[in-house]
C-alpha cells in the first residue's frame, strides 16, 4: 500500500455529505424556504435565526447588515466551521481536542441562547423577524 493510500484525504465522504447538506440549505434560504422548525411551529425565532440571512450579507460584503441579522455571525460561522471540521475528520481525536470541541459547543450555544434572550428584551434591534 502507498503512503498516499494510507492518508487521509481532506475531502472525504461525511465531508462532501456535509458541503452537500450547507449547500442545498444555502439555496433554500436563497429561496427563502422555512427551514427552521423553531419558527414554523411556534413562529418565534429560534437562537440560531438570522444566521443564514447574515452570512448572504457578509458574502456580499455588507458586514453591517449582517451584524443587524446576527451579532454573533463574525464568531458562529468559523466556530460551526470548525466544529463541522472536526466532527467529520477520519483522524482519531485526542481527549484534548474532543474537550475543546465539547467547550467551543458549549460556548457556542450559550452565547446564541444568551444574544437570542437579550433580542426578546429589545437588545441588539429585538427579535429578527421570523
């Protein structure tokens, strides 16, 4: 067997799973398509909503528009990135990189729950509109 054949490729299967699933979420949002099920049963947002319409923004460079849908979308994009990233990898994960997986996740859902409760107290321009 080849070196080559032994490494791991970047691109494996979960990986191209996972850009397939963001893709055709992508194209729904572009759609506007409901996708969050937060919303559709209880037509509230939920902590993660205005996360897809801020990263149209910060693709078309508008990075105030999208700091005005999610304040959290300079830091969530890269982290979710991240966390994709290694949930996918086919490299047997340390302990150390599985606790800071868990403590990025964790993180990660507080502060959306935490920015996601001060919206409905009117921080950060209120709720985004479902």
């Amino acid at each position: 067997m080849s070196r080559e054949a032994s490494r791991p490729r970047f691109l494996n299967r979960e990986r191209k799973v996972l850009f397939l699933v963001v893709a055709l979420g992508f194209i729904a949002a572009r759609l506007r398509v409901p996708l969050c099920p937060v919303a559709l049963l209880f037509h509230l947002p939920c902590p993660g909503c205005g996360l897809s319409r801020a990263t149209f923004a910060l693709l078309r460079g508008d990075v105030r528009e999208a700091l005005d849908w999610h304040p959290l979308v300079i830091v969530a994009l890269p982290a979710l990135g991240a966390l994709a990233l290694h949930a996918t990898s086919h490299e047997r994960a340390t302990a150390g990189k599985e606790r800071a997986a868990v403590a990025l996740s964790a993180l990660l859902m507080g502060l959306l729950v935490a920015v996601w409760l001060a919206r409905f107290a009117g921080a950060f321009g209120g709720p985004v509109a479902v």
